[in-house]
C-alpha cells in the first residue's frame, strides 16, 4: 500500500498550531450543533394553530423549517469544509502547511466549500430525477392495481432496485468529486466521471483501503455521540472531533489521488 496512514493520522496534530487552528474550524461545527438544538427546542414549544389555515399548514410550516435548518447548515458547514479542501488541494500540489492557516481566508474557504456543496447537490438532483422515472412507472401501475398489495410491494421493490446502483456509484466515487475539485478549484473538474473512474481504477487496492479505514473513522462520531448522550460535556466535544476526522479522512484519499497520477 503506496498511502501513508501514519501521516494521515498525525499531520493534523503535528503542526506548531494544531490546537487553535482545529477549534477554530471546530466552532463552526458546534454553531451547527447550537442551530439545531434552538430549532428543535422551538418547534418542540411554538405551535402554529392549524384551525384558519387547514391541514396542510403544519405540512407546510415542516417544509419551510428544513429548508431553512438545510440552508442554515450549508453556509456554516461550507466554511471548514473549504478549510479541509485547502488541505486536499496542499497534499496533491505538494503545498505547505497541510493543516492551513485560518488568517483572513475565511472567505476563500467558504467559496471553496460552496463550489463542492453545489456540485453534490447537483449529483443528487440528476439522482432525483433518475428516480423519478420509476416512481412515475410505479405510481401508474400501483394505481391500476390499487387494491393488490403484491403489486405495492413490486412496486417498491422497482424503486429501489433501479435507484439504488446510482446512490452506491454517487457514494463511491464521492472522495474523487472531492479531491478532483479540490485539485485546481475547477467547479467542472467535479464532473469529469471519466477522470474519476480511470483514476480509481489505477489505484483501486489503495482506494478500498482508504475507503474502509474512512468509514471506520466515520462511524466512530456518531458511536461517541450515543456513548456520550448522558454528559453534557461528551455532547459539547464531538463537534470538535468533525474537523479531524475529515481532514485525515481527506487525507488518505488525497494521496491516493495522487497514486493515479490524474493530478492536473
């Protein structure tokens, strides 16, 4: 294996400002985690009464809520998730420091996270409308045989069967999306699935290994998270961990992008 795992662990801890610079970028995690909690406690106390404005209201209201907690969550996330993308574009040009300086680059990381944002949202959307062939094929059939639970069950069954291959790819190739942007903050570099899959194939031992120590790393946030429901000061820690275990998550992939020699 051509990646070095150890400094994928370490180089987050080894700079002279490693602390400082990991809870600045662990801040904005919490904001997210703050933003959260006083929406929930909001619509947990405020309701709207429904009498005057029928049904559909509360439906409504719902919608209007996540659509502002989704927006909400972007533009704060976008910031660190530029910051790590700083880093990915450091190990695949070479570039020092591979923990970046916070400085007065708030700005160019928040645009840097923005760009990658709307490119999986733009995956996502052309996902969205791939599923909607079937569900439309389904919703004509289920409705012709209303009264068969055998066809719902099919029904269903064609949904998922049909959708399911393009969320594994979209999944898959996701750690690519990402350090293929990040490589010259090209926004189309995101997109060019020729140079992705060529590239992951040259380098596919090192890519299933990066990808199955990530999501060991991954799965460990939301394990500390149940582990530390019952302290307050367990809850208040894991934002700050987010941060880390991105950049060494990034890391792994960003060397592993550059084993497939499709750097530009």
């Amino acid at each position: 294996m051509s990646v070095d795992i150890k400094k994928a662990f370490y180089f987050p801890f080894r700079d002279n400002l490693w602390l400082q610079k990991l809870l600045i970028g662990g801040i904005f995690f919490f904001a997210v985690f703050i933003l959260h909690t006083i929406m929930g406690f909001l619509n947990a106390v405020v309701r709207i009464p429904i009498s005057d404005y029928g049904t559909q209201m509360p439906l409504i209201t719902r919608g209007i809520k996540a659509i502002f907690s989704l927006f909400m969550t972007v533009l704060i996330y976008a910031i660190p998730m530029g910051y790590v993308l700083q880093s990915v574009h450091n190990e695949i040009k070479g570039e020092t420091p591979l923990l970046p300086d916070w400085d007065s680059k708030f700005l160019s990381y928040f645009k840097y996270g923005l760009y990658f944002f709307a490119a999986n949202f733009l995956y996502l959307f052309i996902i969205a409308i791939v599923a909607a062939i079937p569900t439309m094929i389904s919703s004509i059939v289920f409705g012709l045989y209303r009264d068969n639970p055998i066809v719902s069950i099919l029904s269903l069954t064609f949904i998922v069967l049909f959708v399911t291959p393009f969320v594994l790819i979209y999944l898959v190739i996701l750690p690519f999306i990402a350090t293929s942007y990040a490589d010259n903050f090209n926004f189309q570099d995101a997109f060019k699935l020729d140079k992705i899959f060529i590239g992951i194939s040259r380098v596919i031992p090192d890519y299933l290994a990066s990808a199955g120590l990530s999501i060991i790393i991954l799965l460990l946030i939301p394990l500390l998270l149940v582990l530390s429901v019952c302290t307050c000061i367990g809850i208040l820690v894991i934002p700050f961990l987010i941060l880390p275990a991105l950049l060494i998550v990034l890391n792994l992939f960003s060397q592993t992008y550059k084993q497939s020699g499709i750097s530009l």
